[in-house]
C-alpha cells in the first residue's frame, strides 16, 4: 500500500519534470503528454522488464497512467513562466528520483531479488525514466552530467536494502531512502559540486 | 494467418520508411539495411518483451528479417527522387502505424492481456519502431512532434480491443482498426493539424 | 567458465571504450563511469532481457559491476593524450565486438534458442553496448555509419553457431568466431573500405 503511493507520487514528480523539459522544448500538448508518460512510467517498465514481470505493472493498471498523463496536462495549462523551468525540471527530478530508487529497490527486493541486484534494479528504475526524457529530446541525460547523480541513487539503493535485511519498519526504511537520495541532490544542486573532469581537456 | 500477413506488411513499410530515412542521412547501405531492421522489427520486439514472449517472434522466424533486410535493400537501389523523400517518410510511417497497433493490439489480447493492457501495448508495438529510427538518427521522434500521432494510434487500438471484445470477426475489427489510423494520419498531414503549444512560448 | 572470462575481457573492453569516448564529451568521473557501465553491460542485459533471463546476470553478480566500473576508473585516471582517443574508441570497439557477439550467440544456444535466433541474439548483444554509448552521447551510432560493422558481427555469429552446431570444441570455436569479428573490424579501419551511399546524394 505504502509501496503504491509512493510510486505515484513519484509517477506524478516525474511525469511533471518530463512535461516541464517538454513545454521547454516547445512541444504541443500531446508531445508533452507523451513525455510526461515516458519520463513517469518509463523507469517502473524497465524495472518490471528486468524483473521478469509481464506485462509491466503501470501498463497493467489505469491510475498509473491517469497520474502520469493528467500531471502531463496540469503542467502543460499551469506551467509557471518559462523563465523559472529550468530549475523545476532539476528540482522535481531530485524528488523523483527517491521516490523512485525507494520503490524499486523495495519491489525488487519482494520479487527475490539478492540485496545486491535489487539495489542496482532500484538504481535502474529511479535513473531510466529521466535518462528516456532526455534522450528522447536530444539531451545528454543527466545523469551522465550531474557529478552525484547515481551515487546518490545509490547511497539511498544500499540504505533501502540494509533496512530490510535488518527488518527495520518498512515506511520508516522506504522514508529514509528517499530523503537521503533527495537531500545529496538538493545539495549538489545547491552547492553546485563538481567532480573532476579528465585531466588535460581543461581550457 | 492474417495476422501474420498485416504483421509482414507492416514490417515491410516500417523498414521502408527506416531505409528511406537513412537514405536521406546519407548512411551507407549497410546502414540503411540495419536502419530498415530497427524500425521494422523494434516495434514487435518492445511488445515481445513486455507480454514476456522469449525469444522475441521477429528473431525466431526468417521470413520478418528476410522482409525487412529485402525492403531495405530495395529502396537503396530504387528510392525515387532525394527530393521526394520526406513526404515517403510520413505516408509510409501512417500505413506502418495502423499495422502495427492493430496487430500489437490482437496479438497482446491473444497473450492474455486484459483489453487495457492491450490497449496501451498495441500503442507501444505501433510507435516504438519509428521512435527508435527517429532517435538512432538523432531527431526527435515524430512521435512527440506530431499532434494527431499517439491520439490516432490509441483510436486505432480502442477499436480493435472494443471489436475483439465484441468477438466480432478478426479480419474486420482488423482492417478497420488500421483503417482509422491511417485515415486520421494523412487527414492530420494533408490539413497540417497543430495541437496548441503552452501559452507564453510563442514568437 | 570459458564463457564467463571471455564476456569479463569483452565487459572490460567495452567499458573502456565507452569510458575512452566519456572522456572525450568531457564528462566528469561518475559520468565516465557510468557510461562504461552503460556500454559494457548494456549489450548482454539486453541479450538476457531477449531470452528471458531475470534478473540479468550482470545485475546479479558482482565481478560483472568490478570489472566495468574499475575500467572506468582506470581510463578515467591514466587514459593517453586526447589527440589518440578516437583511434582507441575504434580499436576497442572491434574486441569488444568479437568478444560479445561470440560470447552471446553461446549463451543464445546454451538458452535454448534456434541458431537462427541465436545468431540474431549474438549480433544484438556485440551491437547494444556500443549503440547505447553512442545514443547517450548524441551521437549516430558506430553500427550506422561503419560499413562493416553489422556484417562483421555477423559473420562471427554464424561461425559460432556452425561450430556448435557440428560440436568442435567450445573453445576453438569461441576464439575463431571472435577473431574473424575482429580481423574484419580492423582491416575495415585499417583500408578505410567505404560501402557505397545511395545514387543521387553525392557531392
């Protein structure tokens, strides 16, 4: 039950960092719907895709898609000025990407999944959906650009599946993930950290 | 049977309109083959893989790949004119789509897919093809640029899962199913339909 | 046990290319390893997405996610003069091509798949990889624009199968199929072999 809210709230996070990034890019309003579907349920498909289930869970059952394309729609009426849409899309996307990392570790943990597939599964699900969003608008994902992008998917991966080995309290563990992942995000975000690029390619 | 036929039909005029497209991006023939390959087969794969269908149909029998690699083959060496080409590309990508949502469609309801998975699987089969052409050649995908395009292809799917539903004959719910796609496509190309871009975006 | 340390020299190879190739975009070091986990372990998840293996091996074993990220730290740290990396890029692809196209038609066969199939499979596991780094990077994938890409792994795939099929020894049979891969590869860059582009675009 937890499990499912999480993940559309996450859904609908996501489905507003993709319709954000495509109201950016001047797509119509079914453009922006078809990536705001994408960017929400794209990362739960891979997740179920790896995962053996069939077919994948959002394809299986209306609200997900509902969330995700009505978010697609609500943005694309409401949107704030186009001057403030950068930031949103970073902002909504650290959201998501907890959320998403949280619940797909735990549902690769339920699906027996070892500890160690299951992080990197749930890694998976919280990086494949943005990395679809910007791939499908000709970016390079952000995830290859923003220095503790996967390490903070990661961090929140291990915290998730050392709660439940540990059997600590699922909402608690589910929370906790998604905060870390959030937190180093917003921070990186905030700090502007930056990791170091190659040597010689400087100037 | 018949939906072998439509599948096969569809395989040839999806690999037509990848080889056409790679063939205007000035790939060499080997690269209009595989180009042709992906466009033609992604579609069918993408559903494989989400009704849990291993291996993938189109990898299992030589006649999809004989189809798809002999089409592309053939519009190497007889493409009309360069200048004609782009107006190819989205006629033969409308009669691919109606294809290929219908056969996606029936073909997911016959795996035991509740009509809404279908549905939504159908779309996919249908639009996953062309997308994976458009981003191999670094566009973005018709699919996000063209208004009418998800729209139609959900149409098409609704009517096909509503007809088998209805159990009524095969062919028919088929024929039509494609039929509305594709009509509504060129309609969509010939009036130059615009869905509304975010208010605020424009000039 | 042969398999497993021909697909870890293929893995390390594959990811230093896609690491040799982060380096050139500039990307930071958790860009430059994640897109050597992307390249190196893109092709055989895919493979096992086709057959049906869940969760991916590479997602459940450890050695796997060492060998690519380590790479990936190694280039990133002691990588040549930028001036030679395209060079590198190219002649790491050609082994890591033959490694995995080999090491994937084997296990395309040990699941169970037609030689048919598995050949396909094979192809599809060598061409992933390689595809993913360049999409990432926005670039129009190697398989597209090199002449003798695709038929190069192709004909490796199809000497695997026949060994197999005629039972030689599973070693000699891996070894040959791989080097013919690479033998073609190299020659290709070495005499610049040009495949012809359609009539009508020239100059």
């Amino acid at each position: 039950m937890l499990l499912i809210v999480l993940e559309l709230i996450g859904i609908a996070v996501f489905a507003a960092s993709g319709s954000v990034a495509a109201v950016r890019a001047r797509l119509d309003v079914f453009g922006v719907i078809v990536l705001a579907l994408t960017t929400a349920l794209g990362g739960g498909i891979i997740r179920d895709v790896l995962l053996g289930v069939h077919p994948p869970t959002s394809l299986r059952n209306w609200p997900y898609l509902l969330v995700a394309g009505g978010t697609g729609l609500i943005v694309f009426w409401f949107h704030p000025q186009v001057a403030k849409l950068r930031r949103s899309v970073l902002l909504l996307d650290a959201v998501g990407l907890g959320l998403f990392v949280t619940s797909g570790t735990t549902t690769a943990l339920a699906h027996g999944a070892t500890p160690y597939a299951a992080c990197l599964i749930g890694m998976t699900t919280g990086i494949g959906g943005g990395a679809l969003r910007d791939l499908l608008l000709r970016e390079i994902p952000l995830v290859l650009r923003r220095e503790i992008y996967a390490v903070a998917a990661l961090a929140g991966a291990v915290v998730v599946a050392l709660g439940e080995w540990a059997k600590l309290p699922k909402g608690l563990v589910a929370l906790t993930g998604a905060s870390i992942i959030i937190t180093i995000r917003l921070i990186a975000l905030w700090r502007k950290w930056n990791a170091p690029v190659a040597r010689g390619l400087e100037g």
